[in-house]
C-alpha cells in the first residue's frame, strides 16, 4: 500500500499509533484574556459611580423581589438587592402562635448604577407611602425609611455580613464550650456525691459490725459489769456515729507545794550516784 494508508491489522481494524492517541487526548489550550487599561479604568469608574441606600424597616412579609420592582423606573437601574432576614426565634414564636408563616426581613440595603440617582431618590421617597398609586396594595399604607449611604460600596456590605456570620459562630462555639464545661461539672460533682455517699455507707456497715462483735465479747468475756469495767479502765468512748475515740491515761505524780531541805536532799540522793561519798 501506499504511505499515506493507515495499516490494517488481520480483523479489518486500523492500527492507530500512540501519537495519533496523544494528539486526540490532548485537551484544548484555552487562553485567557487580558484586559486592557482602558477596559480596567471604566470598570473601576462604574464600581465607584454605584450608590447604595440603607431601608432601615421592611414591611412584614415584603419579597426582594417585590421591592426592586417599587424602586424601579426612578431614572437608573437596580443592580442588587439584600435583605436581612428576621431572628429564626422569632419567626419561631409566630408560627406557633398560629401567625403567619411566611418569611420576613428586618431591613435592607438596595444598590443603584448611579449613586447621584440613588442620593435624588433616598431623599425624595423617604416618610412617603411605598405604593401610592395602588390603594389595595398590601403595603400601600407603609411609608419609606430610605437613606443614602455616601462613600458605602456594596463591599463593605459583604464585609459585614461575613463578619456578623463569623461572630454568631464563635458566639456559638463559646455557648457550646461553656455548656459542655457546666454539664462536666455536673457529672464531677455528681460522681463525688456517689463516691461519698459510698464511703458513708460502709462506714455505717463498720459501725453496724463492731456493734454486733462489741455484744458477742460481753456475753464471752463473763457479763456487761467485766466489759464496763474493762472499758472504763482503758477509757474508751464511744460517740455518736459509732468511731471509738481511746483515750490512755498515765498515773501522775503529785505536785511539791514547798521547798524543804529535806526534799531537796531527797533530791539530790536520788540524782548522785551510788558508791559516793
């Protein structure tokens, strides 16, 4: 056959060669563009032309989506649109209660293409009704509380709520620590409390037994005036928990009132040493 043929092998089959499988599997080189200075300039100077306003009360039960529809066609684009959502405890409470069950915000910030536009638009909407036009609207009796935010970019907004989100958990994971050190002390103390209530257990079982042995050698020993007179002697108490206290007792001597000569020579005849004159 001719070079530019493929080989064949004895099935009818193509031999393909290990380039041509390298150069099949080859995965496509993408590149990236670069912008150019100019394209940077203009994307840096739409960032700085934004405009973000601060809605300080949402109405119960308002959707994102149904305020960017109150703030359009005022002149400039509505780009983005956050609301804070209520507490889940609170929410919580109501549904229980037997409320309403959808969900609500607390306030919102709203970010405009032109912040000259959103500062004309904060200033003109604020303490007016949201929906003047529509009577029956739901929120049509609610007024405005809109207030521009100079030099506030949408930035510092994501900023914050990472921050806010962070602080819940390590206020959560402090919660969490402080209560797994609470509930191991309750179980120390727990343990001690068994431990002591053990301890007094046997000791009354001691008691119970040397009670019961102390009868048994009083009727052995020949009688209870032996064993009182015995125990006088050695002076051994009892109290009340049933610990014995021995007290021992030494004879004594008795105390000289007066110095005599004859007692000091006494004395002295009992410290001198025999054999001498």
């Amino acid at each position: 056959m001719a070079g530019g043929t493929a080989d064949t092998s004895q099935d009818g089959h193509a031999n393909i060669g290990p380039e041509r499988v390298a150069d099949e599997t080859r995965r496509p080189v993408i590149r990236k563009k670069t912008l150019s200075k100019k394209k940077v300039r203009e994307f840096q100077e739409e960032q700085e032309n934004r405009g973000v306003v601060y809605i300080s009360r949402i109405p119960p039960y308002l959707k994102p989506s149904k305020l960017r529809n109150l703030l359009e066609g005022y002149g400039t684009e509505v780009l983005r649109v956050y609301l804070s959502p209520e507490d889940t405890a609170a929410r919580a409470r109501r549904v229980r209660a037997g409320g309403n069950k959808k969900k609500s915000f607390t306030d919102g910030w709203v970010e405009f293409a032109n912040k000259r536009r959103a500062k004309r638009i904060a200033s003109t909407l604020n303490n007016t009704p949201m929906d003047p036009q529509n009577h029956r609207s739901f929120y049509g009796s609610d007024l405005w509380n809109i207030r521009y935010l100079p030099k506030f970019k949408w930035h510092h907004l994501t900023e914050k709520v990472a921050a806010d989100a962070r602080a819940r958990q390590e206020k959560m994971r402090a919660e969490l620590s402080q209560a797994k050190k609470e509930t191991n002390f309750y179980l120390k103390k727990v343990e001690q409390a068994k431990a002591i209530e053990a301890m007094e257990e046997r000791k009354r079982k001691r008691s119970q037994l040397g009670a019961d042995g102390d009868g048994a050698d009083e009727q052995e020993a020949g009688g209870p005036k032996k064993r009182r007179a015995e125990a006088e002697g050695a002076g051994v108490q009892q109290q009340d928990g049933g610990i014995r206290e021995v007290r021992r007792r030494f004879k004594q001597r008795k105390v000289a009132r007066g110095r005599t000569a004859k007692s000091v020579e006494d004395v002295i005849g009992m410290l001198a040493p025999k054999g001498t004159d």
